[in-house]
C-alpha cells in the first residue's frame, strides 16, 4: 500500500497518508497527490488505487487484495523461510544518540562526543525510510545509529576516566608537595 502526500486547499504539503487515511482528510477529486514512483503530482481521481474514494465505496481495494493474500497464503505450500511477514520497525536510536551527545558535552566540554550528532541524523531517517516502505534502508540507517551512539558512548566514557585518573594524579602530587614540606621544615 502506498503512502501519499497531497496539496491541501491552502496551498500547503501534506503527508504521508495511506489511502483509508486520505478518505478522512477530506480529499477531493480535483486534489492534488503524489507517492514514490509518480513523476508527478496528479489529481486524486487520477489515480487508480484512490478511485474508490470518489466511487461510494466503503472500503479500499487494499483491504481486498490483503484478504486475497492472506487466504494465497494458506494454499501455498510453505517455504523453507515461512510465510512472508511484514517486519517490525527497527529500533531508531534517536533517545540514546541525544543523551550520549549531550550529556558528555555538558558534563565534559569534549567536543569529540559531537560525533553522536551523526548518529542523530542516521536515527532521524530510520521513520522516514520505513514509512516510505524501503525497510532495507531503515534498517541501515538503524546500524548507522546505533555505530555512532556507541562511538559517541565508548568516547564519553574515556573522557570520563581521563577526567577520574587526572583528579586522583592531582591529588597525589598535591600530597607529595605537601609531604616533601614537610621534611625540608624539619
């Protein structure tokens, strides 16, 4: 099922909705829409997969085809890899490439862990491409994230140990300092 954005009465983009969803927007014939494939807009009664929302049809031709594929499902024999089902959204990252961009920035001034920034962009895209159903691409972009969230993660935690190991060395030269005073006042 495709996912359209259409021109609204003010002139304005909006999206992405699928067929039944466009039916509550209030689409009209003459609106404009496009989806991934079309060269260009066209009106909405120009398209064969919404011409039954102009028709007084109650349901959309999806839900038929679905149907229709779910009982082809049954007569078919079953395939070494099961039956075909539709995959879950991977995780996107987006919360952890946040945290482990800024709370390291702020806590250690290390403009190193701006490299989370990277994963940020790679988990903004994991929706995006799912909703325009190239899960293949969501899926990388996934990877994507979670590689820089960890690298951004991994550079955190070392700054903070350098950080923990530079305040004990100060502490220990501090005593030694104060140690050697004390024998030379002796």
């Amino acid at each position: 099922m495709n996912r359209y954005f259409y021109i609204d009465a003010e002139g304005k983009q909006k999206g992405t909705f699928s067929p039944d969803e466009l039916r509550h927007e209030n689409v009209k014939p003459e609106t404009l829409v496009w989806t991934q494939g079309m060269e260009q807009w066209k009106r909405a009664d120009e398209v064969a997969e919404l011409s039954y929302l102009f028709t007084g049809s109650s349901y959309a031709p999806e839900t038929a085809q679905a149907g229709q594929m779910q009982r082809a499902q049954f007569d078919r024999p079953a395939t070494p890899y099961g039956p075909q089902t539709l995959q879950p959204m991977p995780k996107t990252w987006l919360v952890e490439s946040i945290l482990v961009t800024i709370l390291p920035f702020i806590l250690c001034s290390s403009f190193l862990s701006l490299l989370g920034i990277i994963g940020i962009v790679y988990a903004a895209q994991v929706e995006s491409f799912f909703n325009r159903g190239d899960y293949a691409a969501s899926a990388e972009a996934s990877r994507s994230a979670a590689k820089w969230a960890k690298i951004a993660m991994w550079i955190a935690i070392g700054w903070v140990l350098l950080i923990v190991v530079a305040i004990i060395l100060v502490f220990v030269f501090v005593g030694s300092v104060a140690g050697i005073g004390e024998l030379l006042n002796t």
